[in-house]
C-alpha cells in the first residue's frame, strides 16, 4: 500500500471545489493508497508541510493554485532527496497545470492521476536567494495576481484577475522599465512594459508564452522582454493580444532568448512576482535554471525521462 501525504490550500480557488474533497480522498485510496490528509495552515506552509513529513511517505500530492504547488516543490528541494509531487490545480488560473498533460479538471480523476501517472524531472529556477517554479517577472500587470482578493478569486475565478488587469491597463500598457540584461557574453539594454524568465509554456493563460514550446528539463530558462508602445498603432497590435489571449500581435515588440543563467539590473529598482505572489523589489536579479531539481507527476503519455 503506497502512503500518500496530500497536502491541500482550502482557500485556493472556487470554494465549491471542496465540496469534492472526499471524491479526492477516496479516488487515491481506491488506487490503493493510504492517505494522511493536511490543510495549509499559513502561506509557506505547503513548503513545511512537506519538508517536515514527506519522508514518512512513498508520495506527495498537492491540490491548490500555482502558488501551492510552488511552495511545495520549494519544501521538497530543500531535502536531500526530493519526494515525487503530484498536482491537483484547484487554484485561480493553475498555468504550470498546462505543462503536466494532466487528464481533465475532474478533480476524482486528478487525484487518481496524481498517484499513479509517470514522473518526469523538471528544472527550477533560482532568483537571487529564492526559488520559483516557472516564472519571475517585472513590469505590467505582474502586481494583479497578488493585489486579487483572495475572496474575489474564490467568487470568479480567472475573471478576477482580468477586471484587475482591464482597470491597470491604461498607466500598465504606457509605464517603462529601464534594465540592463547580461546573459552569457551579451547585453541588452533599454526600456520595457514587462519582462519575464520563465520555465513554463503558458503564463497567464497566453498560448504559446512564452514562445517556442520550452522544454522544461534542458536546463535552460526562457527570457521574454515587451517593448513599450510608441504609436497608436502598437496598442492597435497590444489590446487585441490581451482580449485574445495571443500574444503572436505583439511578435515585433518580443525579444526572446533561452540561458541557462541570466542577471538583470535597474537603478531604481524593479518589483518582481515570483509564481504569481510577490518577490520584493530588487536592484539586481541574478537568476539561473537549476537542472533536474524536482520530480512531477505527469498525466497520460508522460513518461520517465533522465535530465539532459
């Protein structure tokens, strides 16, 4: 009998999620598990949880948000030897969810998934001292997700976080960034709307953003830097990639690059989000992939693969 310790953030997501919690329960122990169950108690606290315990059980499974489940594997890095870490997405916009081929967002056949699908390794990103899952970013809208309510996000859902973003839109779309980007023997410099490093294939629900399709076990991080607009008809280009979800209009103000480490700085100062919550605002933000550092559970036709 495999020995499952199912980690779950209660205020992730739609409430009514949790009306299926016993489905999900019994859905792992019907694989043949049995299953000690805890609720987060503080922010951070699925990250303790599993570098408290995990080592008394064969897996772990997390349901929440992005958030969730990035405090979770953050815990499980910190342990010699990383437990598996199933996903249950319960949360608002569950981006990295996209990454996993998880079945459907039947929560019964997601907690199923979670204990029995194939494992692959995955990379992880370090942002000065702190670790994120797939993505650190700076500049417009990135403040919306962690300015959200949380009981705005449990009564609508994504479309919290698009009244947020539409009410931000006219200083976000025109408010620039000056940065200095170095990467391997290169620099960049100059101003930006946003800017992103990222281990993911969807951010905000965007198709194909960052573009390219990354993968997420090469050891290399995803940078993504916007342009600001300079005429009417970049935000002719800018509204419709918003309202679309799309961001192929904006490919003339995209500069996109793959490293394994990068370093940018601002004199003021940037805010940065890591994982949707915030990351402080830094001068200098020395960010670099940490190659095979977790194992997830994928859905069907994942399977085991060594790091590159």
């Amino acid at each position: 009998m495999q020995r499952v310790l199912f980690v779950y953030n209660r205020h992730a997501g739609k409430n009514k999620n949790w009306a299926e919690l016993s489905a999900m329960i019994n859905a792992m122990t019907e694989k043949g598990c049995l299953v000690t169950a805890y609720p987060t108690q503080y922010r951070g606290d699925a990250g303790d949880a599993v570098e408290r315990w995990s080592g008394d059980f064969d897996r772990v499974v997390v349901a929440g948000g992005d958030g969730t489940l990035s405090e979770a594997i953050s815990g499980a890095v910190r342990l010699p030897e990383p437990p598996v870490i199933g996903y249950i997405p319960i949360g608002t916009t569950n981006d990295f969810s996209k990454n996993l081929d998880l079945p459907s967002d039947k929560l019964d056949e997601l907690a199923a998934t979670a204990v029995t699908g194939d494992v692959q390794i995955h990379d992880l990103g370090r942002f000065n001292d702190r670790n994120f899952l797939y993505v650190a970013a700076f500049g417009a809208f990135t403040d919306v997700s962690y300015n959200t309510p949380q009981r705005f996000k449990n009564l609508m859902g994504y479309n919290a976080y698009m009244l947020g973003a539409m009410k931000s839109l006219p200083l976000a779309m025109w408010k620039t960034h000056h940065v200095k980007v170095e990467y391997e023997d290169k620099v960049i410099e100059g101003d930006y709307l946003y800017g992103m490093v990222s281990n993911t294939t969807s951010v905000g629900r965007f198709k194909n953003f960052p573009p390219g399709h990354p993968d997420l076990s090469d050891g290399l991080l995803e940078v993504t830097l916007i342009s600001p607009m300079k005429h009417m008809e970049d935000v002719a280009e800018a509204v419709p990639a918003l309202l679309t979800l799309d961001p192929t209009n904006l490919d003339s103000m995209l500069t996109t690059f793959s490293t394994p480490k990068v370093k940018i700085t601002s004199e003021k100062g940037l805010s940065w989000t890591l994982d949707g919550e915030d990351g402080g605002t830094h001068q200098v933000a020395e960010i670099e992939a940490i190659h095979n550092a977790y194992r997830i559970v994928h859905g069907d036709g994942a399977v085991e693969k060594p790091g590159k």
